[in-house]
C-alpha cells in the first residue's frame, strides 16, 4: 500500500505562513546603523511593502552596494500637485535624482539607500498616498484608463478602481508599525503570530495578482494582460457594468514551455453595483486554486488554462452569488495614449507629455522633472496622471493656464506639440540594468540609441513615419508588456535578445518568436530585409502586425498544441 506525499510548498509558502503579519526583522535591521542591507527572508516580506533590495550590477564584479527600488500604489495613477512635489522632493533627497513612471501607472523610486529607506515610505504615507501591496504576492497597483474623462461614464470608472484598490488592499498592522512608528512588532505575540487577513488568509495568493479597469475603444491599460480586466460598457453616456476577463499574464521563463504569456478571456457581463464582489471573486480564485507548490506556475492564468473557461466561470459565480450575463459587444482600436492639449468633458483642458522609458529626468534641452516640479508649484490645482505607456498627462487645466503652463514647459525644452516620432510615441521599455536583479541584458539604457537606430531603418526602407508597436525587456518577466507589441526585443543573455514579432494594434494579440537569440549589434541586420518585405508587400493600410500575421507566421516552426 503506497501512501501520496503532499507536493512540497515552496519557500516563500512556508515564510508567509511561519509570519502571516509580513513584518519580518525589517523595524530591527532599519534601526542596526550597521547593517547596509537586509536578510534573505526580510527581501521576500520587503516585497509586501513596496521594496526591492537590490544591488548596482555595474558595480558588483568590485563591490556588492546595496540599493533599494521603492515603489508607490497609486490606484489609476492619479497623483495631485502636492503629491508630486513630494515625490520630486523625494527622488531629490533620497533616490537617484529620477522618476519612474511604470507600466501600472506607478511611480519607482531608484537607488535608496537602506538607511533612507524610512524616511522614503514615510514621505509617501504622508502625501496620502502608500507603497503597501506595491509589490509581492497580493492585488498590486490598480490600473484605469487614465485620459480626463470625455464622458461622465469615464469619471465613474476611475470611481470604482479606486474603490476595488481598497477593497483588495491587504490589512497586515505591521505596515504601520515599521514605517510609520518605527516599531518591530513581536512576532510571538498571539495576535501576530495568528494573524489572517480577512481576505488572503494567513499565506495571501500564490503570486502577484493584477487588475485593470479599461473604456473602450482604447485599451491603453492592455486589460487582456491582467489577472482580472473590467471593460467598460457604456450606454448613453451611463456606465451600466463591465465585460469581466480573467487569465491574463505576461511572465515566461527562457527554456520552459509550461510557462508562458496568456491574454484574458471574457467570461461575462456584470452591473456596476456587483463590482467589488466580482474582484474577491476572482481573486479568491487564485488565492485557493493557484499553485503553492511551483512559482513559475503559480499565476491566475495557468489555473483557467488548465482547468477552462466553463470551469472559472462557474467558480466564479458560486464565490460572487449572481450569474453573469452574455459578454456585451465592444471593440478596441488602439492602445496608445492621446499626446498634446486636449479639451475634457467639463470644460478644463488635459496635456500628454511622451517620457521616454517613462524615465523623469533632466537631460541637456530638455529638463523634464524640473519642469513638472515647477508646474506642480505654480499651477497646485492640477492633477498629475502617470498612464500605462509610462507618459504623463496634466489634467484639470484651467482654460487660463494652458498658454502659461504650455511656455513654462518651452522654456526648460519639453515640447506640446511635435513630441516625438512616431515609433517612439508607442513604444515601452523596462528598466533592466543596473538595478533589476532578474535583467539578463540591457532595456532601458540600450533602448533609445536602439529606436535612432531603427528609426534610420525604416526611413532607408520606405517606412519613414510609419507606427509600429515596439517594445523591450531586459528578461522574458514581461514588465513593458513585450508579448502584444507587433516588435518586441527580450532580454536572452547579456547583449542578447529574442525577436517576437505578430501583435496587434488593439492590444488583442499575442506575438510569436521570429528570431530566438540575435546580438544587440546585430538587430538592424536582422530587421533591414523583414521590413523591406513589409515595405513591398503590405496591403493597403495594413499595420506591420497584421502583415507579420499573414506573411512572416506561416514561415515560423509550428507553435506546441
């Protein structure tokens, strides 16, 4: 008689479980004047709090300095003056001078030091705003189409991811204990060793969970990306419930073809007034069925692969208490954000300002976060949004200061009009090296000399102006969503990249691998006769991903059933 085992739990299971408050060593090692850095184990419950412990790897064959990337939750990546001016204040005096402007409409804070840590978070929670649940095995950043409402239906969508952010933000005291009252909470006290949270229970997910909230027809979040996508039905004028898609996610590893991308499938119709409960729905979906037993394989997106659509659909809606209706018809056009002045429904006027890689930096000609940090000081009733392509839209201008705001921008070098090309203008990087400790080659600091590169390409080849979707990654993780652009570079080896190739223009196809190992060097050489054959053969008005679909796909090896 054979008795089964249990598989075992990974690692970071059994830390959750052995401190369900997430508090770590984390208050006592920030006190230890003496420690640069913190424990295995504090990396892993640092995570929880918005914190990556990293170390510079242009330093790391002399010396190991240790450096922490904080990240901000800042639900549909609404931000006032004020707290812009705080975070500017922030970088100034604590990071390295810059910016991040992320994919989840976030704000990454680069090269802090441990011992500015505190100090850092604690600025944060004060402007009202939170790192909690930035980063590790929970609901992160709640993404929102973030262009100013042209309708009042738009405002009421930001309304509720506001609401689903709170809803799904875990409860964990020792967030408050470290970072605002400097305490290390005692981990043998009953309540903090038997701590649950009310919504993940005392192990929270399996991994990382994503939710979005998306009007058409423009899907600048990429909601087929996340775990849980709400699509915005609107009927005259009136957002009467969302198209809920569940499943979806970027992340791969080189090497193992059980791990890959997936695009959300559309289950469903719910009214706006059952959405907080389709969220815990679905995200209790994941905390129970996920797999604790292999990270690679423990995203929302293999347990609906693997066990169908029919199957999540019922689970669903046993969890939630109501029946979805028939999905309701809806379609997307583009994925790119609205560049320059534009008037909103309320009569105020919004600007979006193209940052490259989303780095906010000051540069010879152009002085960008200088610029923003004086807009945030003299005009104090705007608001700043951070957008899921990494740019940056002034809202709630008043008619008064769009020529006032629109000079001071000239006068440091950041253009209104005529912002950049028009590759550039829909493309992502991730930020890769020196500071991400899973990049296996450059991204962010290869990218821009890449698009010049690419740019004098296509205008040899007959393709001067033309759009296309080009995105990088310095690992196959997925952060500037590389698998829908209809160009992506992927990080392989130092130097080294897979091609995909094969999105499309709506954010509603996954590309496929062209090329699997090229050196950086080599890219132009490589892309120089695929894009004269575009340029030859292209149908009328047919997007470079769609021509990739039709002519370059049937070339590639058979994709595993």
């Amino acid at each position: 008689m054979t008795t089964e085992t249990a598989p075992k739990l990974t690692r970071n299971e059994e830390l959750k479980a052995s401190v369900p408050t997430l508090a770590g060593t984390i208050a006592a090692t920030l006190a230890d004047e003496s420690a640069d850095h913190f424990s295995q184990e504090d990396y892993d419950f640092l995570k929880f709090h918005g914190v990556y412990q990293q170390d510079d790897r242009d330093l790391r064959k002399t010396q190991k300095t240790w450096i922490m990337m904080v990240r901000s939750r800042i639900p549909g990546g609404v931000m006032t003056a004020a707290q812009w001016r705080v975070f500017d204040d922030l970088a100034s005096r604590y990071g390295n001078n810059t910016l991040r402007i992320t994919t989840r409409q976030t704000i990454q804070f680069h090269g802090v030091l441990k011992r500015n840590l505190r100090a850092v978070i604690q600025g944060i929670n004060d402007s009202l705003l939170s790192t909690l649940a930035a980063c590790g095995d929970v609901n992160r950043n709640v993404v929102c189409s973030p262009t100013p409402a042209y309708t009042r239906a738009q405002a009421a969508v930001y309304e509720d991811c506001r609401r689903v952010a709170l809803a799904l933000a875990p409860r964990t005291p020792a967030y408050a204990a470290i970072w605002i009252n400097g305490v290390q909470l005692n981990l043998e006290e009953p309540a903090n060793k038997n701590f649950t949270d009310p919504l993940y229970g005392q192990t929270y997910l399996p991994r990382k969970f994503k939710t979005g909230f998306v009007v058409p027809p423009v899907n600048d979040v990429d909601i087929f990306t996340n775990d849980q996508g709400y699509i915005a039905i609107v009927e005259n004028d009136e957002l009467v419930g969302y198209n809920l898609a569940v499943g979806g996610g970027m992340g791969r590893s080189h090497g193992n073809a059980a791990t890959y991308p997936r695009l959300a499938d559309v289950i469903g119709f719910l009214p706006r007034e059952r959405v907080l409960d389709a969220a815990k729905a679905v995200l209790t979906i994941h905390r129970d069925f996920g797999d604790r037993t292999d990270r690679r394989h423990a995203r929302l997106k293999y347990v609906v692969a693997e066990r169908g659509v029919d199957w999540t659909r019922a689970e669903f809606e046993k969890r939630a208490g109501f029946k979805l209706e028939p999905p309701r018809p809806f379609r997307f056009t583009s994925t790119s954000d609205l560049y320059g002045w534009h008037r909103a429904v309320d009569g105020t006027w919004f600007l979006t300002i193209f940052v490259e890689t989303g780095r906010v930096k000051d540069v010879e000609g152009r002085r960008l976060k200088t610029a923003l940090r004086e807009v945030a000081e003299k005009f104090p009733v705007i608001e700043f949004r951070l957008t899921p392509n990494q740019n940056m839209i002034l809202a709630r201008v008043p008619e008064a200061d769009k020529e006032p705001i629109t000079a001071l921008l000239a006068s440091h070098g950041v253009r209104t009009e005529n912002q950049t090309s028009a590759l550039r203008a829909v493309s992502l990087a991730c930020p890769a090296l020196p500071t991400c400790g899973l990049a296996l080659a450059e991204s962010e600091r290869m990218f821009p000399g890449l698009m010049d590169r690419i740019e004098k390409l296509c205008a040899e080849v007959g393709l001067d102006g033309q759009e296309i979707i080009i995105r990088s990654t310095g690992c196959p993780n997925g952060c500037a969503r590389p698998y829908m652009a209809e160009i992506a570079f992927v990080g392989k080896a130092p130097g080294r990249y897979q091609i995909w190739v094969g999105g499309d223009v709506a954010g509603t196809r996954l590309n496929r691998v062209w090329k699997d190992m090229v050196k950086e060097t080599d890219i132009e050489a490589e892309l120089r006769p695929l894009l004269e054959r575009y340029a030859r053969e292209r149908q009328n008005g047919e997007r470079f991903g769609d021509w990739a679909v039709r002519a370059v796909w049937p070339e590639l090896p058979a994709v595993p059933a």
